[in-house]
C-alpha cells in the first residue's frame, strides 16, 4: 500500500461534507442570499432531474 495514503472511514468524511455544506447554507442565508427554502426547493429539483435520467 502506498505510505502516502490516508484511510477515512466513511462517517468521517459524510460528516465532514454535511458540516460544510451546513457552514455553507448559514452563511448564505446570513447574508440574505438564499433560505433554507430556497436549499430545500433546489435539492427536490435536483432529485427530481437525476430520476429523470
């Protein structure tokens, strides 16, 4: 194995990106940019296209 690779569980790295995409919206939010509707709305969308392919 190389010596230079790291092994993460994957919890780690889900939590990571769920605490960054967190961090992300708030601030987002913060500086009136988007709402946590406008995040909930997006991701439906999203689901919604990705079905459709």
């Amino acid at each position: 194995m190389n010596e230079d690779r790291v092994t993460v569980p994957v919890e780690e790295l889900t939590l990571t990106n769920t605490l960054q995409l967190t961090a992300i919206v708030e601030l987002l939010e913060e500086r009136g940019i988007m709402t946590q509707h406008d995040v909930v709305e997006r991701m439906k969308a999203v689901r919604n296209r990705k079905k459709a392919h």
